[in-house]
C-alpha cells in the first residue's frame, strides 16, 4: 500500500504542473486586480469545476474497469503486469521526447469568461473534460488503483485526495493572488515564473525516471516476458 501511496504522490505532483490551470488561474487574478474585484469567486468556481470533473472521472473509470475485468474474469497475471510496465515506459520515455504542447497562455474563450464567476465554473469543467482523460499520470494512477483486488478500502477518498493534491499550484496562486503584502506579491510572482520555466521540463525528467524504472523493473522480470 505505501508503494501505491508514493506513486500517486508523484503523478499528483507531475499533474501539479499544469500551465493551463495555472495561467487560466493568474489571468483570473490580474483580471480581478484591474477591476478591483476579488479574484476568490471566480478562481474557485473555476478551481471547483476542474476537481469536479476530474473527481467524477476518476471514481467512474475505477468503477467502469472494475466492472469490466469482474465480467470477464480478468486475472493481472505477472505475463501481464511485465508487459504492462514495458508498455507504459516505452510510451512515458516516448512522450517525454515529443515537442512540448503545453500551454501558458489560456485560451481566448476562457478569457472571455473570466469575469463571471459562473461561466468560470464551467469553463473548469470544460478543461477537466478534455485533460481528464487524456492525463497520462492520471489513467496510470487509476490503473494501479484498479489493478488492486480488493480494491484499497477507502479508494474514493485516495481519487479525492490525488484530485485535490493535483490542483494545489492554482489554489497557491490564487492564495496569494488576493494578499497585497509585499512578501506575498513575491512569492506570487516567483510560483508563476518557477511553474512556467521549469514545469515542462520537471514533467519530462520525471516521465523518463519513471518510464526507465518500468523498463527495469519489466526487465528483472524478464522471464514473464516470454
């Protein structure tokens, strides 16, 4: 259980690194600052619409895939698990190396909505729909929860909490955002700078640690390979 617990603390904190909520979250911010309004409602109910989403995400693919290997009879064979970890670090290694797509900037409909706390809402639910499934730390966490038989006794609590631990960055930077000390406006300004320089390249560094441990791993197990 605790090598599950430390592996879901790292992929939380790779999704941590999100540019997109982050900068959706200091557009929030500076929008607010420049119309003297408080960024908390806004940021919230956009922070809310993505954890939601994501909450929801998770608890319905745990359940689904459950489901689905108690229909089928579905048996994590060591074959299987060697195979699995081979797959999933050839594709991490794979994705570290492709061109970097993340986004700093948010998109322009979501500036377009950033005064109105509730259109915020969703548009926290609208990127959630699209990063949930597509989230590769995020399915892999899922996947080792469900891998589980029985499955951890407070397994929803563990999606809440990893949903929860992934969204920290925007809530620091909102945080911050609404106190006016000059200490605080420091700090604002270095989470940002530190998330947007040296949060694509932490992800890759942490991909390809994770993917050559998998690859490892599937090799001391070479025997299951064959």
């Amino acid at each position: 259980m605790l090598t599950l617990f430390l592996a879901l603390a790292g992929f939380a904190f790779i999704d941590s690194l999100d540019l997109l909520l982050i900068g959706v979250t200091t557009a929030i911010v500076l929008d607010s600052r420049l119309g003297r309004r408080s960024p908390i409602l806004g940021g919230l109910s956009f922070i809310a619409g993505v954890f939601a989403v994501t909450t929801t995400f998770g608890l319905l693919a745990v359940l689904g895939i459950n489901f689905l290997t108690g229909l089928v009879s579905f048996q994590l064979t060591p074959t299987i698990r060697a195979w699995g970890e081979l797959a999933i670090g050839i594709a991490l290694i794979a994705v570290a190396c492709l061109p970097a797509g993340a986004r700093a900037e948010p998109p322009p409909w979501a500036t377009t909505f950033r005064r109105k706390p509730w259109l915020l809402g969703i548009v926290g639910v609208a990127i959630g729909l699209a990063q949930a499934p597509t989230a590769i730390p995020y399915l892999a966490g899922l996947a080792m929860i469900s891998a589980r038989d029985p499955l951890p006794t407070l397994w929803p609590l563990i999606i809440v909490a990893y949903c929860a631990l992934a969204l920290l960055p925007p809530l620091l930077v909102l945080a911050l955002g609404t106190r006016r000390t000059p200490t605080a406006q420091r700090i604002y300004r270095k989470v940002v700078r530190v998330c947007t320089r040296y949060g694509p390249a932490s992800v890759r560094v942490i991909f390809v640690v994770l993917g050559i441990a998998l690859l490892v791993d599937a090799g001391i197990h070479y025997e299951h390979l064959w």
